[in-house]
C-alpha cells in the first residue's frame, strides 16, 4: 500500500522550521493598523448579527469602515512612498 505520509515527509523535509522570516514579521508589523481596523470592524459587525441595528451601532459600524479605509489609505501611501525612493528606480 501506498502511503501519503512518507511521500509528504520527504518533500516538506526541505523547507524551514516553519516560523516566519524577519521580512515577514516586518510586514505583518507594517500592517497592523490595517489588521486591528478589520478587527475593529468584524468586532462591530458581528454584534448586530442577531438583533436589529440600532443607530449607535450603524455609527459604530460607520466609524470602524472610516478607520479600514483610513489605514488602507496609510498602507498604500507608505508602499508608493517606498516605491519612488527605492535606488535604482526610475525617479
């Protein structure tokens, strides 16, 4: 019998530990307002999930939108900003 197991040791035996590097740890720092927003989000969303919105929580919701596309906008503008004073571009 053939089994999946053994094949599938010997083909991830070549990879890492398994951790993240310290480049995407950077990233995953980078983003974390952007993360925490979205949670922030979720976090409003899901509280209406089993009863009626009321208007402090389409506020709540509204705010946690505005910080998402806040902190979107923050992102995009740091990756752009790094992208025009990269060396060697064409600037």
């Amino acid at each position: 019998m053939y089994f999946i197991g053994t094949v599938q040791a010997a083909v991830t035996a070549a990879e890492s530990d398994g951790g993240p590097t310290a480049a995407e740890l950077d990233a995953i720092e980078l983003e974390m307002p952007l993360i925490l927003a979205d949670v922030e989000l979720l976090d409003a969303q899901i509280m209406t999930i089993d009863r009626p919105a009321t208007e402090l929580d389409i506020r709540r919701i509204r705010r946690a939108r505005r910080r998402v596309l806040a902190a979107r906008r923050e992102l995009s503008n740091l990756s752009a900003a790094s992208t025009v004073t990269a060396p060697g571009g064409a600037a």
